[in-house]
C-alpha cells in the first residue's frame, strides 16, 4: 500500500473512501467531519440522531456521497469518549476504520488525521499513529490459506490536511508510522509462523534478512561457540530438541562515543514445557514463545531506519524446549554463563535460563541500558490481563523512559514491584537459586531471576506474556488474531528517547 500526505479540502480529493470521525455523545459534528456533514446535506447528523452513530470507539458507519463531494464514499469512525482520547485510540481508531473496508471493492482510501485538530493531541504523533494503524489494520495473519484471501486490497492510503503549517509535522509522523506498521507487520509475521517453519535456525536467518535489508549488523553465535562461552543456560534448554539453538546479535552502530542500549528478546520458537511438560489444551499457542525475540528484530529494523544518535544492539536466543532423551530435568544443577548455579525446579521456567545467558552477554559486552522482552510469565497474564505489558525495573529513570516511550507508541505497560523479600522463594539448598519458587507472584519471581545476571546495569524487563497474541478477533474489529507485534514501537521509541537525553 502506497502512503501519502498530501494538502488539499477533503471534500475535494477523490478517492473511493474518505475517513472521518466522531467523538462519542457529539450531536452536531464540527470540524472536517461537519464541514462533510454539510456538503453531504446533514446525512452524518441524521444518523446521529437515529442513533446509527453514537461515536463509540472504533464504531464505523459507511455512507454513499452520490456525487456530492469528490470522495465516492465517507466513512465515520468512532472515537470514544474525548476524555479517554490517546495516541493508542488514534491507532485503534484508524486500523478499524480500513478493517472495516476489506473486500468492499475500495482500492484508494483519503483520511483526515484524528485527533489533530479537536483531539489536541500531537500533530506528528497522531499522523504516525493513523499511518501504523492502516498498516496494521489491514494485516491477516492467514499464512498458509491456500483460498480466499485474493482479494481486498487497498492500495493507496492518503492522508488530507487543509492546513499547509501542519504538512511538515504530518510528512515526519507519516513516514515514521508507515516503518513501524510495516515492522509489526512483519513482527506479526515471524510470530504467526507455525513451530516446524520457525525453528532457531530460521528465526536467525529472518533476522539476517531483516539485518541486510537495513543495514545492520549480524552475528550468530551456534552451539559450539555457546558452549566455548558456557551459555548453559540455553544449552540446557536446547538439550531435549534436535533444532540447534542459535544465539542471534544484530547490531546498529550510532558511533564508539555513544551509549549502548542492549534488547533481548526470548526467542522460544516452541514451548512444550520441557519434561515439566505443559498441559496438551492451548499449547498450539506457544509457537508464540518467540514474539520477544522477533519484537526485538524488528525495533532494529525500526531503529536503523530511525537513525538515532546511540547504539543498539539486538540479542535474541532463540531454541526449542522439548522433552526426550537428552531433555534437562527437573533437580539437574546448571552453571549459567555468569558462574551461577541455577537448581532446575520446572523446565517449563525455561525462558528466564535463556535469557539469563543472553542478560549476562548484554551486561559482560558493556551496554548501558538493558531491556528484556519475553513471554515470560503466565502469572502476569492472571496480574495485568491480555492487554497490558508488565514491567519490572533496578532503575526508576529507565523504567520513565520507557514509560513515556510506551505512551507515545501507543502501548499499554504497568509496572510491577520487585519486592527483594520474595528472593526467598527462589532460594536452593543445592544451588544459588531455584529456576522457579512457590506458585503466588510468579510474574515478580520471573523479574527477581533475571536480576540477578543485570550486574547493575540499568534494566526493564517487560513481560508481554499477555498482549503478545490475540487467540482471536475477539470484539478486535481492529487487528486479526495471532501475534500482535506487542513491543517493536515502545522500544523504538526508547531507543530515540534514551538518545535525545544522553
Ligand atoms: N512461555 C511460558 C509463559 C507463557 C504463559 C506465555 C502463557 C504465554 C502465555 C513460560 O515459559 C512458562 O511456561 N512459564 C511458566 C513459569 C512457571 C513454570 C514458573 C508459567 O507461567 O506457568
Ligand atoms: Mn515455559
Ligand atoms: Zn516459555
């Protein structure tokens, strides 16, 4: 789909399908919407009020123009409530708004940018939010459909501003959300990968792809090289699978001078549970296991394109937790890359082994700010639901970046208290620590283990265990079940946060 920004009246530019919008409880609309409204004879006011438009959130309501205005078709989306208005509404508004246009026969959509003018919200920010949200509004996660899915295609997306001050600010945001849209999109991609087409190995070759098309820096690291290091706590969860398992570093280079932000993301390409094997009902879903580490390959693909001034460097490991033979066990005593030892209780705690390995690269490589990115913790779904990111901190100026960075990708986040009395739970008579302690708290137990390989680096863990997938559309009348890409805007938006304050 082509984007483009362009000055001009609304009503003017044609296009099989304008897109405007109203707040929820308004009965006489304003702005570009009345400006519609009046050209159209007051239909947009009509439906109001017999009700067909209340401006609920992501409400739509197509309507014929009949030669009125130059556009073929209008549609109004709901914004919700003014008071509840954000860049995250913005994007939901703007995907469910193209949602609804599938297989309508529309080729070419115009749209006004909400939230810009009435909605008082940045002007770039809310440009880059309408763009990333057509993009991703659009996405179908049908990989392997082999009928149905010819057609539906739009392929020009046009953003209208009649206000010529505005166009610079709306260029900048639209470009920057036609590169995010484009990488969820593809973060999506690598998640909705089934389990036997997405194994370590190939998860590494898609991120060397994504590394040459922008221009970064790859690097393996295979089995042999992990075992030279001692990174046993990959190996031993790669232990039970024939897949090798791949330690995966992409780099960008911003210049020596510059600070470091180190992303790890937990690339479990399958979750079986291990030995400690997970219950057979829903474990199709943890194909998803890897959705932190394709979240980290495509912030990089984000930040190269980006540009900003710091250096970031992407680590994902990436294996399968399978049981068998050579499977690690329940009991088994493992030495980490750290020199700590770790008292196996569940192989199913396996994502906190690998990313302990990957942490202590991070950390031993010298970067500045670590952030971790993993679904991690079926206790942070039972915590903070399907849609909000837990986020766990050894550093309160980190975690605000990050924050504010969430805030302005439209990402959701909660941060969650690591309480050091709870280190008590992870206690081992054999060992430094149990891989995993009693049932209660165990998104915060989670972010405990993991501190301990920080080395006091500055670092966010985020637990996306949650909001990484959708099991289906589920009122989502804005994005298509699977994985949703969770992640790949906040860290892109701290990586350009993080090198504006440094
Ligand atoms: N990959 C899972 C966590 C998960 C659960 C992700 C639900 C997405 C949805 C992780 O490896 C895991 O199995 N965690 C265990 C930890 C426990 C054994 C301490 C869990 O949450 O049950
Ligand atoms: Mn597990
Ligand atoms: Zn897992």
């Amino acid at each position: 789909m082509e984007i483009r920004v362009i000055q001009g009246s609304i009503t003017d530019i044609s296009s099989d399908v304008l897109v405007v919008n109203l707040f929820e409880g308004v009965t006489v609309p304003g702005g570009a919407t009345g400006a519609v409204d009046s050209a159209l004879g007051g239909t947009i006011s009509e439906m109001i009020a017999s009700k067909e438009l209340t401006g609920k959130l992501m409400e739509t309501a197509l309507i014929h123009t009949c030669g009125k205005i130059a556009p073929k078709r209008v549609l109004v989306v709901g914004l919700g409530k003014s008071g509840k208005f954000d860049i995250e509404a913005v994007h939901k508004v703007s995907a469910a708004a193209m949602r609804s246009l599938r297989q309508k026969g529309v080729r070419t959509v115009t749209s006004i940018i909400h939230g810009a003018g009435i909605g008082g919200l940045n002007t770039a920010d809310a440009a880059r939010a309408v763009v990333e949200g057509a993009i991703t509004g659009l996405y179908e996660g049908d990989l392997y459909k082999t009928t149905g899915n010819e057609d539906g295609m739009i392929e020009r997306f046009t953003v209208v501003e009649h206000d010529e001050a505005k166009i610079p600010a709306i260029q900048s945001g639209a470009r920057e959300g036609e590169i995010l849209g484009k990488a969820v999109n593809e973060a999506r991609t690598l998640g909705n990968e089934p389990g036997n087409r997405m194994t370590p190995t190939i998860l590494a070759e898609r991120a060397r792809d994504a590394a040459q098309l922008n221009g970064l820096e790859y690097e393996v690291l295979d089995k042999a090289q992990m075992e030279e290091m001692g990174m046993n706590g990959i190996l031993c969860v790669a232990s039970g699978s024939v897949q090798p398992p791949k330690l995966i570093i992409l780099r960008y280079k911003a210049g020596a001078d510059r600070p470091t932000l180190a992303l790890v993301g937990k690339g479990l390409t399958f979750d079986s549970g291990g030995i400690s094997i997970k219950p057979s009902e829903g474990m199709q879903k943890m194909k998803f296991d890897m959705c932190g580490g394709a979240a980290v390959i495509q912030a990089l693909a984000v930040i190269a394109q980006l540009k900003p001034d710091i250096n970031v460097t992407g680590i994902i490991p990436a294996t399968e937790n399978l049981s068998g033979g050579a499977a690690f066990k329940p009991g088994d005593v493992i030495k980490c890359m750290s020199g700590k030892t770790v008292e196996i209780i569940s192989t199913d705690a396996e994502g906190r082994m690998i990313l302990s390995d990957a942490i202590t690269y991070a950390a031993k490589q010298g970067a500045n700010y670590i952030v971790d990115i993993a679904t991690l913790t079926g206790a942070c779904v039972v915590a903070l639901g399907n849609d909000i990111t837990g986020l766990m901190t050894n550093n309160r100026e980190l975690l605000n970046s990050l924050t504010s960075a969430a805030s302005v990708a439209g990402e959701r986040v909660w941060e969650l208290p690591l309480t050091s009395e709870y280190l008590d739970m992870l206690k081992s008579t054999v060992a430094d620590i149990k891989n995993c302690g009693s049932r209660w708290g165990g998104a915060i137990q989670a972010g405990l283990f993991l501190q301990e390989f920080v080395e006091g680096t500055p670092w966010v863990h985020m637990d996306i265990a949650g909001p990484a997938y959708t099991e289906d559309d589920c009122g989502n009348s804005y994005r298509a079940a699977g994985a949703t890409g969770v992640g790949v805007g906040t860290m892109a938006q701290l990586a350009v946060k993080l090198a504006e304050q440094a």
